[in-house]
C-alpha cells in the first residue's frame, strides 16, 4: 500500500453538515467511484479508498490527495 496525506469530507450526524478534514498520513487501497444525485440525474467523480492510522476507511475525491514517499524498507 502507498501511503498518501490530503482532505476528505464527512457527514456530522450532529451539525447535520458537511465537515472537511485533513489526514497527515494514510495508506491508499485503490481507486474507486462515487456518485451525487442532482435534479438532473447522477453525476459520478474518481475516489480513493484509503485506510487511517486509526482503520477508519474514507474515500476523498482524486485531486484531493497526495501520494508520498515510500518507507525505507528495513
């Protein structure tokens, strides 16, 4: 897995709004894809699948992160 660091968005039951997050280091799992229902139908936008430290899984969208460099390996 490459590890990545960016922003994904997240839903606060609570608030009941949309919150962005930053994450300093993740591990990338692949690509995928979601989708947001408009009036005029679906529209549908590149995500990565990506793990945090903590094993919560988000799905940030393609330009929003950075891939870095890879461990030394021991």
């Amino acid at each position: 897995m490459r590890r990545c660091k960016g922003t994904y968005t997240k839903y606060n039951i609570e608030k009941r709004m949309y919150e962005t997050h930053d994450f300093e280091t993740g591990y990338f799992h692949q690509w995928g894809c979601n989708y947001e229902e408009f009036e005029t139908g679906a529209g549908n936008y590149s995500v990565a699948i990506v793990e945090l430290p903590t094993g919560e899984i988000v799905m940030p969208v393609a330009d929003d992160i950075q891939f870095l460099e890879a461990e030394p390996k021991l």
